[in-house]
C-alpha cells in the first residue's frame, strides 16, 4: 500500500520522529489480538476483542452473522481496529481507521483461512465455501461471515519514542 507517513506535533515529543509505515504494517501483521470498535443502530459503541489478519493492503476479521458487530455492520460499515501494548512506556499501538465490507470470494476466504490457521498454530481452523468461514464444533457446522476493513487512516503512537505518527493512504 502506498502511504503517506507524517509527525503530529502536536501529541508528540519534541525531537520525535515519524513511525514509518513498514514497522505499523508489521505490527498489524504480528498481532495476536486486536480490539475491534463498530457503531450500534442507537449510535453507541461496541468493542470486542478478536483475531485479524492483516493481508495486501487490508485488514480482515469474521464473526458470526447473529453476532452483535455483524448487527451493527448493517447499519454502519465504519470500524476501528486498534492493537498494541497495554504498557504506559513501551511499545507501539496502532489504530487502523476505516470501512468494512463483506468478504463472499471463496478463493480469496481460502487464502485468508489459510492465514489464520497458520498464524495460530492451528486454532482457528476454517474451510471456504459459500461465501464464508464454515467450522464444525459442537456436532454442528457454524459460518461466520469475513469482512475487510478498507483503510482510511492508520494512527500509530510509539510510546518508548514519543511520536504520534499519522498513515495516509494515497
């Protein structure tokens, strides 16, 4: 993805520098669990922690369809997508701002099944087919549905270097 990286000086420190972009792209491939922030019918917040995937240029995470973030994507496609450290002094957060969309290509779920499996050892384990996750437990097949976040802005705060750093893709 070409992106634009700049300083905000003002939640900065004086002498910081800009996160460059290959350093949040890893951090958001690296992350085990990200906090994903979706926008109820009545207007207020849900968070809820998950698995993502970051692939290409997008991030990628699934839910059930009863669900209450895949409610709330009916109504309201604008997401949050955060993940860091939850330590004061070390450590990079990243905030990825953007719109999710319905993942239905089976050939591009069986890549992002593949993803997941391999970047949880195995723990989340799916098959691809009829436009989503399928995943037998409990004697019974359950879907979930995959959904991309296309990218708006990415925020990155490098707490140990003391700079807020905004990603702007062209």
């Amino acid at each position: 993805m070409d992106v634009h990286s700049e300083l905000d000086p003002p939640f900065s420190q004086p002498g910081s520098s800009a996160t460059d972009w290959s350093t949040v792209q890893r951090i958001l491939e690296a992350a085990e669990t990200s906090w994903l922030t979706t926008v109820r019918a009545d207007g207020r917040p849900h968070v809820t922690p998950l698995v993502a995937v970051w692939h290409g240029d997008r991030a990628y995470f699934c839910t059930g369809d009863a669900e209450q973030k895949a409610v709330n994507l009916r109504s309201n496609q604008h997401v949050v997508l955060t993940t860091g450290c939850n330590g004061w002094q070390e450590g990079i957060d990243v905030v990825v701002e953007g719109v999710a969309s319905r993942v239905t290509d089976d050939a591009l779920l069986a890549d992002l099944a593949a993803m997941w499996a391999t970047k949880w050892d195995g723990s989340w384990q799916f098959e691809a087919r009829d436009g989503a996750f399928h995943h037998e437990t409990d004697g019974g097949d359950h879907p979930a549905l995959v959904f991309e976040v296309a990218i708006a802005k990415v925020l990155s705060f490098d707490k140990e270097g003391g700079a807020a750093t905004r990603h702007l893709p062209r």
